[in-house]
C-alpha cells in the first residue's frame, strides 16, 4: 500500500494512509481530550487506553499511529524522544502540546501532517472567544474561517521558541485521497504513522 503524504527525517518517517496499512503500530483510543502516554504503557495493535498523544523515547523507539479526518496529526521530535499527537480544536484549546510528557521531550521538530486547511474550515463568530487571536481566521462571502495550522503555530512559537515547524502536507477537505468528516461526514479515516528507522 502506498502512503498518500510521506516526510523522512534521520530518525525515521512520518507517513500518511487512506487506511489501516499491514503493520504493527501503537495507537490509543483518541477522545479529543489532552492526555498524552507512553507506549511502554500501551498494547500493540489496541487501542483501549483513552488518550490523544503517544510518546516514545530515543533509545526506544516505536510505530505509533494516529488516525484523523480533519484534526491535524502532529509529530514531534525531541532531544528525548518523539511524539505523535492527535490536535483538534478541543484538544487544542486543552494544551495538548504543551503537556509535561511533550515538553520533558525537549522539542526540536513539529510536522503537522494533513488536515483540514482554512478555506475549508468554516467557523462561528463564537469561536474566537476559544481561540481570539485575530492571526487564526479569515473572512471570505461573509463566512469566518478558522487556520489549526496558526494556532498550532502559534503554542509551538511562545512555548518552544527554538523549534523548527514544517508544514507542506495536503488538505484532507480537497484532496480525494483523505478522509474528510467536514466533507462527508464519513466515518473513515487515514492513518498517521511514525516509524523508525532501522
């Protein structure tokens, strides 16, 4: 099977798929919430603990998954380890990235992997009070538009100053090949992997 969107890097790759591709993988129960676990706590394969975030360390390191239709997969790399995070609105507004576990990592590197783009993510006027940066929206025919890639950018740059931040993956909304839920309201979803290199 082939991966839709792919980024390698020294320590491994970061891949994207329209479906559940043939290897073992770490993954967790994705709830939207802030909580973030390492995959030594985790069976390969299950996904039964509730949580957003995985993280795995550099001596260890390990495929994990996180599976989106909108929300935005986020790896990070750090002096420590890696962590694969799954950052909707919600858990964005909970801290996501900032949580202990991500920040004892010592981050160096954020991907954020396909997710819905900003002309496609149609928001109300209550929204800013979740989110007031003005930087985050954009009017277009008098509809308000919300950007996940700014406000993720916009943690990352107060919180991890030095980091680096690439961002060149494609729109789950336009791309035919990902899962979109604003879309179609699809119960499908694509699947994000960190795996290592050998």
């Amino acid at each position: 099977m082939n991966s839709i969107y792919e980024e390698e890097y020294s320590f491994g790759k970061f891949q994207t798929f329209s479906s559940k591709p043939e290897m073992d993988f770490y993954e967790v129960k994705q709830v939207h919430g802030n909580k973030v676990v390492c995959a030594s706590e985790l069976t390969l394969n299950s996904p039964e603990i509730e949580a957003d975030g995985i993280i795995c360390y550099i001596d260890k390191l390990v495929p994990m998954c996180i599976k989106t239709a909108d929300c935005t997969p986020l790896l990070i790399k750090g002096e420590l380890g890696v962590a694969m995070l799954h950052v909707g609105w919600k858990s964005l507004n909970q801290h996501i990235i900032l949580q202990e576990e991500i920040r004892k990592l010592r981050p160096q590197i954020f991907l954020l992997g396909p997710h819905i783009s900003q002309e496609n993510y149609e928001v109300s006027e209550d929204f800013k009070l979740i989110f007031p940066d003005e930087d985050n929206y954009r009017a277009i025919n008098n509809k308000l538009y919300f950007s996940l890639h700014n406000e993720i950018s916009r943690q990352i740059k107060l919180n991890f100053d030095k980091a680096a931040i690439y961002h060149n993956a494609p729109c789950t909304y336009s791309n035919p090949l990902l899962h979109s839920f604003r879309k179609n309201k699809t119960d499908k979803r694509n699947y994000n992997l960190f795996i290592p290199r050998n």
